[in-house]
C-alpha cells in the first residue's frame, strides 16, 4: 500500500469498514484543546529484536519494515526499545544499516536487551531525550534495565518529566511519555512485567494526576502481544505498541481485561494520526494490508 493511500485512510474520521477498523482515543487535554492543534502524524515501532535464535530473521523482517515504514505517512519514527536481543553488539551495525532506508528522523529508546553502554556506542549518546512535533512533545525515557524484564523510574527521571511537562505548559505544547516498560496499574489478567510499587510507580501515577490535562498518551514496547491499552487513571491512555518480530496472544479480550487487547498478533508498526481531538492508531503488520481491531471513545472502550 502506498503512502498517499495510507494518508487517506489516516484522515478519515468514521470507523472503517472491509475488514480494517481504527482506534479512536480521547484524552482529557486533546478533548480540551482541539480546535487549535494541527493535524500530527508519526509511526511507532518496537521491539524488532535483532539477533533472536541467533539468526539473522529478524534483521530480515527489520530490512523489509523499514523499507514499508519508508512508504508510510509519518513526519518522524519511534523505535520504543529493544533493538536488539539479548544485548548482541554486532546486531546494532545490521539495525542502523536497515534504519538508513527509512528517509526521515528514527529515535530510539533502549529496552530491557539493550545494554545502556552500547546504546550509547551504536545509537545515541543520551538515553533520555525530547523531541519535538509541532504542538506534541515526546519525552523519549530510558526505563529498562538489562537484569529485569520489569521497569525503574528514578527520582532524578521523575524530576525531568515534572519538569519537561512544566516546560510544555510554558510552551503550550501537550505531552506524549514514551518508556520501553509499561507502568500501568497491573490488573489480572495483564502480565506482572511493569514499573512496580517501590520502582517509582506511585510517583509516575501522581505525575500522571498532574498533567493530566497535558500528557496525550503514555506508549511502550515491551508486551509482545500486539496493541494492548489502558485509559482507567485519569483519563491518559496508556499504549503498549506491538512487535515488530513476533506477537503472542494471551487472551486478555477472552478473560475481560481492563482496556483492549484487538485479535491482531502479527508482527508489525502502527500508523499514528492526531486530528480534530482525537488519535487514530492503524496497526499495520509487515507485508500486509492496514488492521487494527478496536475503537476507544473519550471515557469508554467499546
């Protein structure tokens, strides 16, 4: 599909219909602000994993993403940690390789297999930064640690967003918080693999209580499991974005999860639109057509 076809799609503002459905969120600061915030758009992947099984599959499906992702709308990419697996050095000249292809700015944050010393050395020097997209500031945060699969936020990370979020208030720029790990409230049936009480959990939720007239959204990796997404804390909708090397289904929609969880497992991006108040995210699995399964209204899932 090409990228003017995808724009279209992006644009349009009912449910779609034959087969490909778009998730529409409302957060309380877009809700407030509409009127005088142009239209955004921006592609999120993670979790592409270079290295995996020790062979080179995934720097394959890595090469053919970026080539697609290079045809796709989108002012800037975010790559949301694990680049590669299991800390393999020599996978990261492959990933920058492939990330070549795509023809606009990639910024990366490392995840839980990325060693920070060779973030440093094969990515970019500061593991935490802001990035800016017209009205939207991404606070881009290194959360992860190499010995767990849970997440960290250290009083001195919890300061810089308290003070990034102020600055955007200055600005009268709205907030878009991006970690590898999830720091969501951890309800049966989710996985146990978040910033945990102890962490810095309580103090991010009170930060998000904070600005919750400011933050759009708070995206992750990490999951494995396609799009799965919260807005049960003070109306911010938090978003963990699927892999683009493998997802596996854990039946989170059959046990009732809190939130969604669409039945889309493939490995892939998503195309993400900010317009009139609402986000609009399109889960597009590599090498195939547009599908995202699911529609979120200001308050509700349904």
């Amino acid at each position: 599909m090409g990228r003017e076809r995808e724009r279209q799609i992006l644009s349009r503002r009912a449910t779609l219909k034959c087969g490909v459905a778009s998730a529409i969120l409302w957060p309380t600061c877009m809700k407030a602000r509409a009127v005088s915030r142009e239209e955004l758009s921006f592609v999120i992947v993670t979790d592409t994993h270079l290295g995996y099984h020790d062979n080179n599959s995934a720097a394959k499906l890595w090469q053919k993403t970026a080539a697609e992702i290079n045809q796709s709308p989108g002012s800037l990419v975010l790559h949301l940690g694990d680049i590669v697996d299991g800390g393999r050095e020599e996978q990261y000249p492959i990933y920058l390789e492939s990330r070549r292809l795509i023809e606009r700015p990639v910024h990366e944050i490392p995840g839980n297999h990325d060693p920070e010393d060779l973030f440093r050395r094969h990515i970019r020097e500061k593991t935490s930064l802001v990035v800016e997209l017209g009205w939207l500031r991404f606070l881009l945060l290194n959360n992860a640690r190499r010995d767990s699969h849970d997440g960290f936020l250290s009083d001195e990370q919890l300061t810089w967003l308290e003070s990034e979020c102020e600055a955007a208030k200055r600005d009268d720029r709205l907030v878009s918080i991006c970690m590898h790990v999830p720091a969501h409230l951890n309800r049966h049936p989710d996985r146990g693999w978040y910033v945990k009480p102890g962490s810095g959990h309580d103090e991010f939720n009170e930060l998000l209580q904070r600005y919750q007239d400011r933050v759009v959204a708070v995206m992750h990796g990490h999951f494995h499991n396609g799009i799965r997404g919260w807005n049960d804390r003070h109306d911010v909708h938090e978003i963990c974005f699927p892999s683009a090397l493998y997802n596996l289904n854990r039946g989170l929609e059959e046990k009732s999860a809190p939130g969604f969880n669409p039945l889309e497992f493939r490995a892939g991006y998503t195309l993400v639109t900010i317009r009139d108040g609402a986000m609009t995210l399109l889960y597009k699995p590599t090498g195939s057509e547009l599908s995202v399964e699911k529609q979120c209204l200001f308050g509700k899932a349904t």
